[in-house]
C-alpha cells in the first residue's frame, strides 16, 4: 500500500470494515470523495445498493417502482422482512422500522432505509441479519434508548392518516408487543403489570389512547419496573387521568395494604 496519512489509513479500514471491500476499492473511492469516509461508503454503495441490499433490484421491494420509486410500501416491505427472516409478529420488528425512521406501519423511504442502516453498519443483507442479534438484546431493556425510542415511535407509525389517537384495540396489541417477552417484560414479582393494565384499559377505561397518555405510560412502566411498590407515585403529579385511574384499580386489587407485598413467589390474583 502507498504512503497514507495517519487519518486516511483510519480512514480506508473503516470504509472496508462497512463495506467488505479491497483497500484498493476503498481508497478509489475515498480519492474520489476527497478522503470523506461517509461520502465515500454512498459513492460506493449507492442508494439503489442499499434498496436492493447488494443482492437484487430495487423493484424486488418497490410496490410502484414507476411512480413511487423512493418508497417501499407495505407489500413490499414485508418481502423484506422476509428476506431478513423475520415475522410482523416479532417486536424487533418495530425496533426496525424506528431505526429506518418508517413514516408508517409497514412503509419505508429512500432516505430512512439508507441512512438508518449506514449508522447501523449494515450496508448488506447479511450485515443487517447481524445486526438483530444486538437490537433484540437492547428492546429488552427499558432503560436501552433504543427500547424508549421504538416505544415512542410505534405509537406515530400506528397512527391512520388523520388520526391524533389510537383506537384502544389497536392500543392494546401495541403495548402487549411492547411490554412482553422478547421485549421489556413489564411484570414484577408480585405484580402482573401488563395483565392488570390491559383489563383495566379494556373493562374500565374503553377509550382511544392519546399520544400524551401513551408516552407517559412508557414513563410509568420504567418506574413502576424500578420499584413495584409505587413510592415514586404522588396524586399531585401531573400524570394523565388514564393513569391516575389505573393507579386506583391496582391499589384496589392489591386491597387495604396498599403495597403490593405478598409471601414470597405469590402473585397478585387477576
């Protein structure tokens, strides 16, 4: 290899540790881009590339490659998620459509897909595979930014057009995606949070979920997580009435002691 300067050497090994490329490749194309190691990995890759994760056309995932060629529609972005081995019943499968910023349910554009897959390092479809394993493993996590991220952006791409709330059955299957295994598992040992939460919003509250009352439901459960018993709870808070009413019907079920302790490994009764 020729004399490089510290930086560009940096600069060739990570653009052949994105793209799998030859150095002789990479420094073509830095040279070409003036060393900009982002400009370059696009001049390399191509927009069209990162449609067609190097393997095929475009028009594999484009529904209306004639009219819309910079949307994937629904149609086919599930032979996408097919192609990565995925099923719509999987929650990383939101986590997905957040990382490529899916306007949407199911419909992605030109500009998310390449550039939330270029931030993941994921410039192919067996790189993108990888990179699963690792978003599964932070959706776990409430405290992950990628878990709270997803939470806030699923409830934007459910939305109909000219909707401002989400209809409570829609709701509902959302949060029980959400907040169960493989995702976060909003349980605690004596407290089946999600169960509870879920008849409560089905037996009680029987109303569309705003977007206010979804976001600070993501508040509540990472606290109610942390500590079960509620000392973080204040009737003076400025939390939403949906939850102020939710907070009543699990004291209730937890009757006159009010602190949700039982005898070890007894669950509150549903």
């Amino acid at each position: 290899m020729p004399p490089y300067t510290s930086a560009q050497k940096t600069a060739i090994q990570q653009f052949t540790g994105f793209t799998s490329a030859k150095d002789s490749v990479a420094v073509k194309h830095l040279k070409s881009q003036n060393w900009n190691i982002e400009q370059a990995v696009d001049a390399y890759a191509g927009i069209l590339t990162l449609f067609s994760m190097g393997q095929a056309l475009p028009t594999k995932f484009l529904d209306n490659a004639k009219d819309e060629p910079d949307i994937i529609g629904v149609e086919g972005s599930m032979r996408y998620l097919a192609d990565l081995g995925l099923s719509l019943d999987e929650p990383v499968v939101l986590a997905i459509l957040t990382e490529l910023n899916a306007p949407t349910m199911g419909e992605l554009t030109r500009e998310g897909f390449s550039d939330g897959w270029r931030q993941l390092r994921a410039l192919n479809i067996n790189d993108q595979k990888a990179a699963l394993s690792n978003l599964r493993s932070s959706l776990s996590s409430p405290t992950q930014g990628l878990f709270r991220k997803t939470y806030r952006h699923t409830f934007r791409m459910a939305l109909s057009p000219g909707q401002r709330s989400l209809p409570l059955e829609t709701a509902t299957e959302y949060f029980r995606l959400l907040l169960s295994p493989p995702s976060v598992k909003w349980s605690t040992p004596s407290t089946p949070w999600l169960d509870l939460w879920l008849e409560f919003l089905t037996t009680k509250w029987k109303k569309a979920i705003s977007k206010d009352v979804w976001e600070q439901t993501g508040v509540f459960v990472q606290k109610s997580l942390e500590d079960e018993s509620m000392g973080w709870w204040s009737e003076e808070g400025a939390w939403p009435s949906c939850l102020d009413e939710f907070v009543a019907f699990v004291k209730d079920r937890r009757g006159p002691d009010g602190d949700g302790e039982k005898a070890e490994g007894e669950e509150m009764e549903l």
